[in-house]
C-alpha cells in the first residue's frame, strides 16, 4: 500500500488454549513493522474473537477503513471521504476462478508463484530484510 518493504519486524504468538491450538497453530498472532519512510503497521490475527473482521488504515491524508473486510461479505467499507460504493464481489469465488483459470487453462498468474519467496521460512526473510545486517 505504501510501496516500501519493512525495515524491521516483531511478532509475539499467545496462546490461551493449547489443548484446541496445537503445537505449530497459532491462536493469536500480534505483530507490527516498521518501514523506511517512516510508516508503521499494528497488526492482529486470532481465531479467539468474534467479530474482528477488520482492516484500518490512517495516514497524513486522510483513513480507509473496511468491516467486515474478509469473510464471505459482503465487505464494507468507507473513508475520510464517504461510503465505498463499489460492487459486491465475493472475494473467494474470484479467487476460486482465477485458480481454476491457471489449472485448466494455462492462465499466467497475476502473483508469481515461483516459491521465491513463499517458500523460505520465516527467519530466511528477516535475513533479507532491507535495512537489516545480514547474518
């Protein structure tokens, strides 16, 4: 959204119920970065709380905010301006086509989906974190 990778990441897991949330599942997940131009970013995933289906984002110039921003919708969203008036789209079915597109028709992803990236862990990636000494 921003056009810059992060400078510096910090994550910490919580879990309040290891006999639902396994070993290598994790219940609650708050992590923050931090990136060159000096924006940062608060973030939370849980499988604990009910309706946390939240996205907001504040800046100089105003916010943009959507709720519920990622279930089956519809998703809902306004800004500093006013109500988002976009067409209802149901997010999953899109990208259900799109994959099914690739499959069957030899479609070109959008994303690259080499394994450059979504297959290192997560330590090979603050290895190369811009900004970041290298180990």
């Amino acid at each position: 959204m921003i056009g810059e990778d992060p400078i510096w990441v910090t994550a910490q897991e919580t879990k309040n119920n290891p006999g639902k949330f396994k070993e290598g599942i994790d219940e609650t997940i708050q992590f923050e970065l931090a990136f060159p131009g000096g924006a940062t970013a608060s973030c939370l995933s849980t499988y604990s709380m009910n309706n946390l289906d939240r996205f907001f984002l504040n800046g100089t110039n105003g916010y943009a905010e959507l709720q519920p921003s990622t279930g089956y919708g519809p998703i809902m969203g306004h800004t500093h301006k006013g109500q988002l008036t976009q067409p209802i789209t149901v997010h999953q079915a899109v990208q259900m086509d799109e994959m099914a597109s690739i499959i069957f028709e030899g479609k070109q992803p959008e994303v690259p989906v080499d394994g450059e990236r979504s297959g290192k862990r997560p330590e090979d990636h603050r290895r190369h974190l811009p900004g970041r000494r290298h180990r």
